[in-house]
C-alpha cells in the first residue's frame, strides 16, 4: 500500500466510497464526479501507477481486472447496449490519480468518442 495513493487508502477503508464490487484482488466503487449515467472505477488493490506497470509486472492482475470489468458491466444491466471501458494513461491523456483504474461509463448513450 503506498499511504499517499488516494485509492490504496479507498482499499484500506480510510476513504469511503460506494463499492459495487469486490473480489480477493479487485474492487469497484463508483467515482465521485461520475461522467455519465454510470460510472464505476475499477481497480487492482494492489497498487500500480498506471495500466502499462499493472500489465507488465502483474499479467494475472490484469485479466482479473478486465474480469472484474466485465463482471460490474453485467452486474449494471450495461451488456444491452453497449459500455465503455478506458483507462487514462499518463498525465497528457487526464490521468489525475495513479494507481490504475478502468473507468466504466455507461447507462445511456455516449456517442463517438472521438467526434
Ligand atoms: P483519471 O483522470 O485519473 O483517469 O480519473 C480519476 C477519477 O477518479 C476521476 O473520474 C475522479 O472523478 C475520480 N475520483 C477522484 N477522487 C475520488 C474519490 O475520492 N472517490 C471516488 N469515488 N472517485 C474519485
Ligand atoms: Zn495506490
């Protein structure tokens, strides 16, 4: 745990958060500030600054959290019409808080991404 990490305190329970999901490695809350209808982050709880370090030094983290992902967007009813998955990468892509999180947005319709 690095005790400066915003969501290694969220995993310890220093910070509560509304958990929708949990197993022995990941858990899902939904983010504060959420960009669309649903929004749950999803998150290894070991902490690894970004997707890159989490794939490189924890390949089995990193199908637990993409199953994790998948679990939470059937768990919301998001399977019917489409979900998105993203994870910002570095400060140039908005990365703001660095212990890797899938952000999954759904609930309503999103549009291109890119228009
Ligand atoms: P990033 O920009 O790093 O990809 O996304 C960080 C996300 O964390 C943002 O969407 C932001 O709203 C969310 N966030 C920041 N602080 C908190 C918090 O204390 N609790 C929760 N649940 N989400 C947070
Ligand atoms: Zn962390």
């Amino acid at each position: 745990m690095d005790n400066n990490c915003l969501f290694c305190r969220i995993v310890a329970g220093e910070i509560p958060a509304t958990v929708v999901h949990e197993t022995a490695t990941t858990l899902a809350f939904r983010d504060i500030d959420p960009k669309a209808a649903v929004h749950v982050l999803v998150i290894p709880k070991e902490h690894h600054p970004d997707v890159v370090a989490l794939a490189t030094n924890d390949p089995a983290g990193s199908a637990d959290l993409l199953a994790a992902a998948a679990a939470v967007a059937e768990a919301e009813g998001l399977r019917t019409d489409g979900f998105r998955l993203l994870f910002n990468t570095g400060a140039y892509a908005g990365q703001e808080v660095f212990h890797v999180h899938a952000h999954l947005l759904g609930g309503e319709p999103l549009g291109p991404m890119l228009a």
